[in-house]
C-alpha cells in the first residue's frame, strides 16, 4: 500500500510497475507445453514471433516446476532458423502500418537493416495516420459545440479552429502521402 501511495501523481510509474506484475505472472510456456513441447519447434516459433533471443531462460523457469529443462541448443536452432523467417522487410512494413512493437532483435540477420528500414518508414506512416485520425475526432467535437454555440465570438474561435485543424489534416495527408512515396518498397 505504501508504495501505491508514493506512486500517485506518478501515473508513468504506477503503468510500469503494474505493467510489470502482471508480465511476472504469466508464464512463458504451460506445464502441459512443457511436458509435451519439441524444442526445436518452440524456438522456430518464438523465432517466427520476433522473440528475443534469451526467451529460452524464461522458458526454463516455466519449465522447472514441472522438471523439464529446455533443450537451449535444439531452442536456438529453431530460434535462428525463424528469426531469419521473422527478420524479413515485408514484416517490417507489415508490423510499422500496423503499429505494433518491435523489439531491435533483427539488428544482426541478414535482411535485419532492411527490416529496420521498412519498419520505421511505415511505422511513422502509422503514427501520421494516428495523429489523422485524432484530429477528426476533435473536429467533430468542435463542430458539436459550433452547433451549440451561443454567442457569435464563440462561434467565431470555434470556427478557427476548424479552420486550423483543416489545414493541419491537409498537410498531415500530404505528409503520409509524401511519406508513402518514399518509403523503401519490401
């Protein structure tokens, strides 16, 4: 409790560290995976899912409470074998326009800076397109209120901020459209 206390007015803090707790709680692999798994086939796995590569460890702390102790070599050379399938630009692009996390493990495969490339090009597509779609959704608010504005000032700083958030969407689209064009093709 005394800990959640000094976290208030810290809300970046208390994120992280239940963010944390609940990252602790869940196990890499289910003590039926554990009994069952071909280790070779869970590192090509993990691999094909852009895992890092000391995944195997948090495997092995699954893993001990049912007695099973990881195969770390058949692991890695799964591992090596989907990181390579991971590590392609095509997933990069993928993953940037989707917006989703990417940990830095392809740095040292083969296609690794060309992952990186696309990735970041269609990452900041992404974020373009986020910050789209947020300013239409303030627009609408403002148009809202335009609707209920009661005295013509009102209306009048209502409508230039409309004005500016229009202008604002138009050279965000341009951005992305600019962005688009330039991005390296996987």
């Amino acid at each position: 409790m005394k800990l959640l206390n000094n976290m208030r007015g810290r809300p970046g803090l208390l994120m992280a560290a239940l963010a944390m707790a609940l990252l602790s709680a869940c196990a890499s692999m289910s003590e039926k995976e554990c009994l069952n798994v071909d280790w070779t086939d869970k590192g090509l796995r993990d691999g094909r899912d852009g895992a890092l590569p000391d995944l195997v460890e948090s495997h092995a702390k699954a893993c001990a409470k049912v007695g099973v102790q990881p195969n770390a070599a058949a692991w890695q050379d799964g591992w090596s074998r989907g990181i390579r399938s991971y590590c392609r630009p095509q997933r990069g692009w993928q993953q940037g326009l989707r917006g989703e996390f990417y940990n830095g493990v392809c740095a040292d495969q083969p296609d690794g800076g060309e992952f990186e490339r696309s990735y970041e090009a269609a990452k900041r597509i992404h974020e373009i397109g986020q910050r789209i779609d947020r300013n239409y959704i303030e627009m609408q608010r403002l148009e809202r209120a335009l609707a209920d504005a009661k005295t013509d000032d009102e209306r009048k700083q209502l409508r230039a901020l409309l004005r500016a958030l229009d202008l604002e969407q138009f050279r965000l689209r341009s951005q992305q459209q600019t962005q688009m064009l330039m991005a390296p093709r996987p």
